[in-house]
C-alpha cells in the first residue's frame, strides 16, 4: 500500500475544502457590503427627502403655497402646483421628484410619492 498517495489526497481533500469554505464566505461578504451601500444610498435620499419636504412644510405653513425655486441646507428643489398635487423636482447629486397630496382645506400634507432614477450596486 501506498501511503505517500494517501497522506497527499487527504490534504489536498482538505486544501480544496478550505478553498470552497473560503469562496462562499468571501461571496457572502462581497454581497454584504453591497447591501451596506444599497442602505446607506437610501437613507442618503430619506434625509434629503425629508429637508426637502419639512422646508416645504414651513412655507406651507406661513401661507406661501408658491411656485419656484427654493434652496435648504444646499439641497435645491423647484416647486409646482397642480391641483391638490405639489411637485418638487430636486437637483444635485441625488436627483428625484416628490409628489406631496395636499389638503388645501387643513394645509396638511397627507402623503408623498417618489420618483428616482437610480441603480442599485449588484
């Protein structure tokens, strides 16, 4: 019996292990930290979306539904009325639109929609 031949397959059965065991936890990072960035994106947009409409709010609030340009903490936004519906188109680095449904009645905002165009890390 060969036990030279024996001992090299065992290891090499053993290299290739460690080899696949390695591969799947590098994958499983990689793809962690993707998502990372995929959320960290995200809640770039929520906080902006979010001066963006609480500035809106404030003007909303002090009777001054106009249209036009507006500016908060270096995010620019433009401004239109269409009915119950105001459209703010953002600009910069994280362009997007938010449609505010607003109840002229009240001068509440009750709801918002986005429209971006971005692509997701893959």
């Amino acid at each position: 019996m060969n036990r030279k031949g024996f001992v090299e397959s065992y290891f090499l059965i053993i290299l290739l292990y460690m080899a696949a065991v390695s591969a799947v936890i590098m994958c499983n990072d990689q793809k962690r930290v993707k998502t990372w960035l995929n959320i960290k994106k995200a809640n770039e947009y929520l906080i902006m979306e979010n001066m963006v409409i609480q500035d809106y709010r404030c003007h909303l609030a002090q009777g001054d539904s106009t249209e036009g340009s507006f500016s908060t903490g270096g995010i620019s936004y433009e401004a239109s009325k269409n009915g119950n519906r105001i459209y703010l188109l953002v600009k910069g680095s994280y362009e997007e639109e938010l449609i505010l449904y607003y109840d002229e009645e009240t001068g509440y905002i009750m709801d918002y929609d986005v429209s971006r165009h971005i692509e997701a890390e893959e």
